[in-house]
C-alpha cells in the first residue's frame, strides 16, 4: 500500500530543525496563516503537496531554498499527482 500524499486540506506538521508547525493546506480563499491555514498556492503550500512523511521538501524563498521535513500527516482529503 502507498503512503498518503499531502493534497488540498490535509494537515501536516513539518519540522525546520527543532522547530515544528502544523498546517492545513487549504484554498487560497481560505487562507489564515495565523490560525494554521496555509494557502494551497503559497510557496510552502506548493511545495508540500504530493510528498508524505519523513519527506525532506526545499521550499523556495527568495534569497535561498528552505528545507523542511514532513514530520507527520494528520488527514489526507484530496491529493494532487506528482
């Protein structure tokens, strides 16, 4: 069986380091990163979709890329191929 992918309204907890945050990827209507709501088109948003847990995933930034490591998945809605 395959590992569930990261796709529209999933939860997931990524770790920078000894830094971790949870996000739920969402529309970018819905968007409140406050409130742990991470746009589906935000850098971080399109990066993580398509990758599971223990995923190490580069999201781009201006001056460099940001490597983050998918900790857990929480919920799997709706996944987009990669």
């Amino acid at each position: 069986m395959t590992e569930p992918t990261i796709g529209m309204w999933s939860k997931v907890r990524v770790k920078d380091g000894p830094h971790e945050e949870v996000w739920e990827i969402v529309p970018a209507e819905d968007a409140d990163p406050a409130n742990g709501r991470l746009s589906a088109e935000s850098p971080m948003g399109r990066a993580l979709i398509g990758h599971r847990t223990g995923d190490n995933v580069n999201v781009p930034r201006p001056e460099k890329r940001w490597p983050v490591v998918v900790s857990h998945l929480y919920t799997v809605q709706v996944s987009s191929g990669r």
